[in-house]
C-alpha cells in the first residue's frame, strides 16, 4: 500500500492515555533557526558549507550527536559556538504550525496528558519552550542524553513515561508518539507505541515500515482525524 493512501484517516482517541510529541520540526519550526546559526558557524570558522558538511550525517543519530561525524575534534567548539549563535536569534525566528495548539488543546480537553520527547540540548529546548507555548502544558519533558539512550531507542520513550506505564504496559491503545521523522517511529515501534508521523522528513530518510504508521500531512488533517471532521 502506498502512504498516500493511509494519510489522513481518522484516528479515534479510544483510550489513549500519552500523546508523546517530538518537538523539531513538529511542534516548532525551528529548522530555520537551526539553518542560520549553523551556516553563520561554518561561515566564521572558514569551514566548507553546510550541504557539504550534511553529506557526513549518520542517519541513525541526532543533528547534536552528528557534530563528530561532521567536525571531528572540533565537534565540541563548533557545538558551543552553534548553541551560542541559535540561542541569540531563536526567539526572532521560531514558530509553530496551523494547527498544533487546536491539537494540543482538544487532547487536553479530553484529560490526555501531553509530554516531549526530543533529542535537542536542554539549554535550548528549555529556552524556546515558552516561546511557543505555556510550559505547564506538558506533564514531563524529555530532552537529549537524559535517558539511557536517545531515539530511534525505545529507552527514550521508556523513560518518559517512567512513573507513569511500565515498559511492559506500554501499548498503541495507550502510548501515542508524534513526529515527523523515521527516529521517532522506530523510536515508537520498538517501545510499542503508536506511531504517528506529521508532514515531511526534513532528513528525507526512508521508512521502512509504513504501514505500521499513521500518516498526516499536517496539524490540521491530525485534528480534523482526531475531532472526526475530515
């Protein structure tokens, strides 16, 4: 089957329980941010630009936990000096999607408890949070290198919920994860969750188990599946 052929389909709230949301390039569009500031870096250490630098990526891993992979020995100086400029120029630059709050609020409305999962830094995710939202929003936020391991690993989507499901209790009835990325499905399958995917893969990385996932093209067909006036 095609996935244009599973997108947008209703998606009852049944009795789900979790809706753990990824925060790049789903919740906020930080993604031009994210350009800026790395461009400005590379630009200012007289290094080769960024769609020759992307070609170094590990698919598998974050865009923070490519640093090595792009800068070597330098990954460390070249992170500070990203964090530094992103930092400086978010707040100017950040936004959300049509649709994400009408989401988030209906969910709230129907007493489903609202988390983030995300691979980003602490210092910035916790910076830009109220930016776009009130934080008290989200029963727990999770960011990178606090679990175990991060996504595409289920440890992440484990400890998010620690306190709350068990491992073994963790099902696609009770646990939803929204992204846009193959990190967050796999993430999201190997913890046996539901898989939910919105839009676009900035990464362009293949899924490799589509029919296994909930596809939307964005907030507004998630909620008009959601709310049942698709």
């Amino acid at each position: 089957m095609e996935i244009f052929e599973m997108r947008n389909k209703p998606l009852p709230l049944g009795k789900v329980r979790f809706v753990v949301f990824d925060w790049d390039n789903t919740l906020a569009q930080s993604r031009p941010v994210l350009l800026y500031a790395i461009r400005q870096v590379l630009a200012e250490k007289g290094l080769p630009c960024w769609e020759e630098v992307c070609k170094k990526r590990d698919n598998s891993l974050s865009f923070r936990d490519n640093f090595p992979n792009f800068f070597g020995v330098r990954a460390e100086e070249i992170y500070a000096r990203y964090a530094e400029v992103y930092l400086q120029n978010v707040a100017g630059m950040i936004s959300t999607f049509d649709g994400v709050r009408e989401v988030l609020d209906y969910l709230l409305s129907r007493q489903v408890k609202l988390m983030i999962m995300s691979n980003k830094d602490r210092r910035l995710l916790d910076y830009e949070l109220p930016l776009l939202f009130e934080p008290k929003m989200f029963e727990k936020v999770v960011c990178g290198h606090e679990a175990k391991h991060d996504k595409p690993y289920p440890e992440h989507l484990y400890y998010v919920l620690d306190g709350y499901l068990a491992p073994q209790e963790i099902s696609p009835e009770l646990v939803w994860m929204v992204g846009d990325s193959p990190q967050d499905s796999d993430c999201a399958r190997a913890a046996h969750a539901l898989p939910v995917r919105i839009g676009e893969d900035i990464w362009q990385t293949e899924t490799l188990y589509p029919d296994e996932i909930r596809y939307f093209d964005d907030f507004m067909h998630f909620y008009a599946a959601l709310t049942g006036k698709n």
